[in-house]
C-alpha cells in the first residue's frame, strides 16, 4: 500500500506534465492549484499532524536538527545565490528552496521500515520542519519577494499565511491537551490530504525540463543535497543518538527539497517554476537514495 502511495505522487507528477503538453492547464492553473493547497491542504494537514505528535524532552533532537539544516542551508543560499548574480525573483526562489524539507517523501519509507514508532519520530522531526516552513521560511519568502519591502511587512506577511494559525491552533491542543474529536481530526487529515495531492500535479504543470537542468535549479538540488548529507554525518558521528533516532534524523536531514517550497514561491511572486523545477529534480533523485539509504543504515 505504501509503494501504490509513492508510485501515485510520481504518476501525478508526469499527470500534471501531460495536462500541461496538451495545454488542457497552463501555468497560471499551476498557480491556482497551489493556492488551494496554502488555504485549505496544509493548514489541515498540520492541524491533524501536529496536535496529536507525542512530545518527549529526550526527542528534541529531531526537530532541532530540522531547523539546523534549514537555517545552514538559508545562509549558504543567501551567498550562493548572489554568485550567480540572478534576477531578484529568481534569487528568492532560489532561496526559498532551503526554506523546507520534503518530509512527507520519506514517511512512507520509514513507516514500511520501522512501523508507527518510526513514523511518529519522523512526525517530531517534521514539527521543526513545519514550523521552520511557517515562520522563518515564510518570512524570508515575502522580504525576498515583492510583497514586502522591510521585515515588518514580511511580518504582516506571515500573519496572514494560513498554516501558521494551523499550527499555533494544533500546538496549543497538543500542549494544553485539549478535548478534541478524534474523528474531527481524522476528518482533517484525510480531507488535507487528499488536497495536498494537488501540489504533484502542480508540480508538473510548472515544471520546466529546460530550467530543471539551468545552473541555478542544478546548483539548488546539488547544494542541498551536500548540506543534508553533511548534517545527517552530523546526527550520525556527534550527537550519538540512539538507533531509530539516529536513523530518523539522518534520513529527515538529507530529505529532498521540500513541495512546500514551491508554495511560497508562487504565494510571493518569486520564480515558480524554477522553484518547481528544482523541488521536482530533488524529489526523483530522493525516490532512489532515500530507501537505499535506509536499507544501509538496516
């Protein structure tokens, strides 16, 4: 069940390309299609997710590694970009693809391997991740954006992101321990996503082959490859993490380039496609070194 799961975010993918060959959609519908996912998919993915994620004191590694990761790779980003002297929308897309992890890529993966105590450790990595994507990540999408022209728009910028009041919602729930329907919940996940799924076909209306090879997309993927690898030797060699959280961490920090990504690109007028060509790229190359990497870990 878990592999057709995969194999179907791959088929709406190529799904998304196809529609887009035979200009059934065209850009501007790619657009559209991730507007629903920001208002409606992953404010509803992140309620249900987060407000039930048991937090221990002893797993804090797991999102603090996330948000080590994504802070590292915003700073190499910020100085890579401007070597390559692009075009300010395209910078900020470039940027922006350090802004998330793909973290839903590798959760079948892990629960396949490790059953549900591997997948709701990948869920606590993922909560670094997820607030890294509604925080910082955003907000340094709309100053690089056209959006904002100083910090303090771009904090007015995140007040109105949809995904942060998600999970603040979802973090005061879980904190508090707050009644809430557990079926309520369930309803969210599965209504979130099913939404979600959305973003693959997006992601290929928007794909460009031409660009997914240009060295800005090329430079993205191979950069954050090197920074996921070299923080996941990190969790590995110095941190001394216990087996599944070792695991976890090291497979959460060489995570391919977030969808989300992509989301906030078109939400602050950046370059989508070079950002959708980049998370694409990323993501077919995690399909093959991510289970790889879990069988060598064993």
């Amino acid at each position: 069940m878990q592999t057709l799961r995969l194999a179907a975010i791959v088929v709406l993918f190529f799904v998304g390309l196809a529609l887009r060959h035979w200009k059934v959609l065209d850009v501007g519908h790619g657009r559209r299609l991730l507007t629903i996912v920001i208002w409606i998919g992953l404010p509803a993915v992140i309620l249900a997710g987060v407000s039930r994620l048991p937090l221990h004191s002893q797993l804090l590694w797991l999102p603090a590694a996330a948000v080590l990761t994504i802070l590292i790779g915003c700073t190499l980003a910020l100085v890579v970009g401007r070597r390559l002297n692009l075009e300010p929308s395209a910078y900020g897309a470039f940027v922006c693809c350090f802004t998330a992890l793909n973290i839903s890529l590798i959760y079948p993966f892990v629960f396949a391997a490790h059953g549900a105590e591997g997948f709701a450790q990948v869920a606590l990595f993922d909560l670094g991740n997820a607030t890294m994507l509604c925080t910082f990540g955003y907000l340094l999408a709309a100053r690089l954006g056209r959006t904002a022209n100083s910090w303090w728009q771009a904090l007015q910028r995140l007040g109105s992101f949809p995904p942060l009041w998600a999970l603040t919602l979802a973090l005061i729930i879980n904190l508090f321990a707050l009644p809430v329907s557990a079926v309520a919940l369930d309803t969210l996940q599965l209504l979130g996503g099913w939404v979600v799924l959305l973003v693959p076909v997006a992601l290929g209306v928007l794909f460009d082959g031409r660009r997914a090879l240009s060295t800005p997309a090329l430079t993205a993927v191979g950069l954050h490859l090197v920074i996921g690898l070299t923080m996941a030797v990190v969790c590995a060699v110095l941190l001394g993490l216990p087996g599944l959280t070792r695991t976890v961490a090291i497979i959460g920090c060489s995570a391919p380039i977030g969808f989300t990504v992509v989301v906030l690109a078109q939400r602050e007028s950046l370059d989508v496609e070079l950002a959708a060509s980049a998370a694409s790229l990323s993501v077919l190359m995690g399909l093959f070194y991510i289970p790889l990497t879990l069988v060598w870990l064993g």
